[in-house]
C-alpha cells in the first residue's frame, strides 16, 4: 500500500519561503494569512474534524521550474528495466509537475567529480543540489563546512525521521549525521567459487559458518587445501585465496575488532593490538603458507582485486558489483571473525559513499522534501535491494546470507581522508619486504597520527 504524504511540512516550508522572501526573515505566518497571488498552486490535506473529516487547503510552493540536480559518477536516472524504476520515474514526473521543477541527474566521472565539487562549493554556488559522495571525501568537505547536517533540511514530518522505509540515515561522520541514502540490504562478504570448491571437495564455507566453525583457523585450512597442483607438473595451478593486500588487511582488522584508524577518537590505528593480530595473520597467507595467488607479481597491486576472475582461486575478497563478468558459481560467506572480532563487524567499508546536501543550496530543505517524495511508490520488491542482489547472486542462499549476515555489519573506514596516511608503506614492508609487523607498526605510528591531527585542524 502506498504510504499517504504528510504535506503539513510543506505548507510550513511555503510559508516560511515566502515570509523569507518578503521580509528576510522573521516568524512565520498561518498559511490563511499568506496572499492569495503568491504563485502557490493549492493542494488538500484531510483534517479530522468532529468525527470526521474535511478537505483544507494547502499551499505547495510553485519553484517557477527551477532546475534540482542530483549528481554521481554514474547515471542516477532509473534506467525503467524493472517495475520499481517504472514506478519511480512516474512519480519523478509527477514530483516535477506538483513543484514545477525539474530534476536532473548529473554524471560527471570520477576522477574529475570532487575537484567539481570543491572548486564549485568554494565558489559558494555548488554544481548540483544533491551530491553523491564517499564518506573519506566527505570528512574532509565536513570539517571546511562544505556539507550541511542532516538536521539543517529535513524536518520532524520527513520519511527519515520516522519510519525511514524511502530515505534512512547512513552512519554519523565527524559526530552528527549528514548522509542519507535508499534503504539498502547489500555488504561486503568473503566469496568463494563454487565450482571449484565442488571439484576438489571442500565443505562448503556457508556450511560451516552455519555450523559455528567459520573462523580464521578454519578459512587458512581451507585456503591450504585448495592450492594446490591439480595437473602434477610441478607447479601450483590451484590457490586458496586472492585479493587486494591493503584492502585484505582492511577486512580482516575490521572482522577482528579493530580499525586501521580510529575516526571517532581521532586515533591512529596501526599499532592496535587487534589490528597487529590481523596483520600477522595476512602476513602469514602471503609470506609463510604461501596460499595467496599474485598474478601481476606484486603482492600489493590493487589489479590483484581482480585475480579471482581467471577461476583458479577458491576463496577471495570482492564486491557484488566485481561479479558481473565471472564464468563460475560464486558463494559468499561473511570474513570470518578473528580472535578479537565479533558478528557485529565483518568487513571494513573503505568506500562507502551516500548523498549529501551541500551549503550553499538554496532553500535545501524543500530540494530534500521534492527528492525524497520521488521514493514515495508502491513498493513493488520485497525487501530493498531485491532487483539488484538477483541480478549479481542466482542462488537464495547467497542472498540470504548477504540480507541476514552480511549487510549492516560493515565498519566505516576514512583512512584515505588523511593526506599522508602510510597504509601502503605498512602494508609493503609488512607484505612485500616481510618486515615485522610490531617494528612496522612502530616505525609509522607518529607519521599516521600526525596525518589524522593535521586534518582535524582545518
């Protein structure tokens, strides 16, 4: 069932834009007050009244079509493949003729999109109303005030303060709410390749996780059952595990508690105990049981996100959206836990990434009232997500495990928001020249800590 608007914050919000206009500023008026030719149109709002109902007038501003962007690097416009997109750009259409406005959906592409956003917001006149954003781009857009709180457009009556089944909140940054974004069900999991694991005869990780036996112990016995030389010429052709080094260290300190840095308390983090254990044992797999699979030749190459592809690896770390262009059966698995760790937190989110209102906007919070009444359809898909994860996963266990065990347990990670943070030399000296990692740990921990203070001083 379609949820029915609350327009009670529109007709504040027209009030409050005419007053604004009028005078500058002051205290708001009852609507009747307003003058008949405002340029308003009237919409209706049932009132309970004696028992029943009537029908009162309500003014919905009339924004003279003005023109709302929405910019990502990508295409945000509903592509109209699927019932919900349908039902979405028809009620685009319809936000668009009730406001007279527009609503365009800007691409710009990635690597040109933040210096976009910088020059245009430092100019005070940002080039889109509603901005897509990585979280370790935004801290840094926070702390210059380049980015309004939540707090500052939405109003007790909107969606995401309340049942927040169109827009919800994404996790604080810098210690107040400022993104927002659909309700997803997807997160980052170990995945594994079926195929593989079928013909050397390897349980099922989903099994064992089940079971309560999926930990790190276990995910390394697997990894060194399945490298291996299947053709027996001498070489290994078979590997346990693949994946990006610095990422893979990431994830698997997240899954042991602990945190590459610690953003809330404005604290480095590689010299952490938790995230040392987790070191020492992604030192192990690479340099001492020897199971990781290094296609380009160099352990930390970011293109080894990508070995798992060629279908000799078994277990490796990788998004959903890395799935498309596979040629076998892949499950997934949440990382598993270490010692330290906890099924609360499972993977690091190093690239998170939500939608933000930046200042300078004008009137920002009618522009957030118009984006999120686009979401105000028929909800056609089970559960939010849907149409996506069975377009990557073909199997329900692999989604159910993702909506149950995966998604929502992704700690947010800003190591890249620190100009000068030493994850690469860390990881290099640890993966690459088989330093050790306490001496490691020692060597960079004043250099990581400078970078997160400097930041914190803009």
């Amino acid at each position: 069932m379609t949820k029915k608007w609350n327009v009670l914050p529109l007709m504040l919000l027209a009030v409050m834009l005419f007053v604004s206009a009028c005078s500058g500023g002051g205290t708001a008026q009852p609507a009747d007050d307003a003058p008949a030719n405002t340029g308003n149109s009237t919409g209706t709002v049932e009132t309970d009244k004696e028992g029943g109902t009537e029908e009162v007038a309500v003014d919905v501003p009339d924004l003279g079509g003005r023109v709302i962007k929405v910019a990502a690097w990508w295409d945000l416009k509903p592509a109209g493949e699927t019932a919900s997109d349908k039902a979405r750009l028809d009620k685009i259409a319809e936000v668009e003729k009730k406001y007279n406005v527009k609503i365009e959906f800007v691409n710009v592409p990635f690597e040109e999109y933040m210096n976009k956003f910088t020059t245009t917001a430092l100019a005070g006149e940002p080039f889109a109303d509603i901005v897509q954003m990585e979280y370790k781009s935004a801290l840094p857009a926070i702390l210059k005030g380049q980015l309004l709180p939540i707090s500052e457009f939405t109003t007790a009556e909107n969606n995401i303060n309340q049942e927040a089944n169109l827009i919800a909140k994404y996790p604080a940054i810098a210690g107040n709410y400022y993104a927002f974004e659909s309700p997803t069900s997807i997160g980052l999991g170990l995945h594994y390749n079926r195929d593989l694991f079928k013909k050397l005869s390897l349980p099922d990780p989903q099994e064992l996780y089940n079971k309560g036996e999926w930990n790190w112990d276990k995910f390394l016995e697997l990894a060194k059952q399945a490298t291996k030389d299947t053709d027996n010429d001498g070489k290994i052709d078979v590997y346990g595990f693949s994946g990006w080094a610095i990422d893979v260290l990431r994830h698997f300190t997240a899954a042991n508690g602990g945190t590459i840095v610690d953003d809330e308390h404005s604290k480095e983090g590689l010299s952490d105990p938790k995230t040392i254990e987790a070191a020492e044992f992604v030192k192990r797999l690479y340099n001492v049981e020897n199971v990781v699979k290094v296609k380009t030749g160099d352990k930390t190459n970011w293109e080894e996100s990508n070995t798992f592809k060629d279908g000799d690896v078994a277990l490796f770390t990788a998004a959903e959206w890395q799935l498309g262009d596979i040629t076998f059966a892949a499950g997934v698995v949440p990382i598993p836990n270490g010692p330290q760790g906890s099924k609360d937190v499972t993977y690091a989110n190093n690239a998170a990434s939500a939608k933000f209102i930046p200042k300078g906007v004008e009137d920002p919070k009618i522009v957030y009232q118009i984006y999120e009444e686009t979401f105000d359809i028929p909800q056609i898909e089970e559960y939010p997500g849907q149409d996506y994860l069975e377009s990557r996963y073909t199997d329900e266990k692999d989604i159910a495990m993702i909506r149950e065990h995966i998604a929502g347990t992704g700690r947010i990670l800003l190591d890249d928001a620190y100009a000068g943070y030493p994850i690469g030399d860390y990881v290099n000296d640890i993966i690459k020249k088989n330093a050790s990692v306490t001496a490691t740990a020692e060597k960079y921990k004043a250099q990581a800590q400078a970078a997160v203070d400097k930041l914190g001083k803009q």
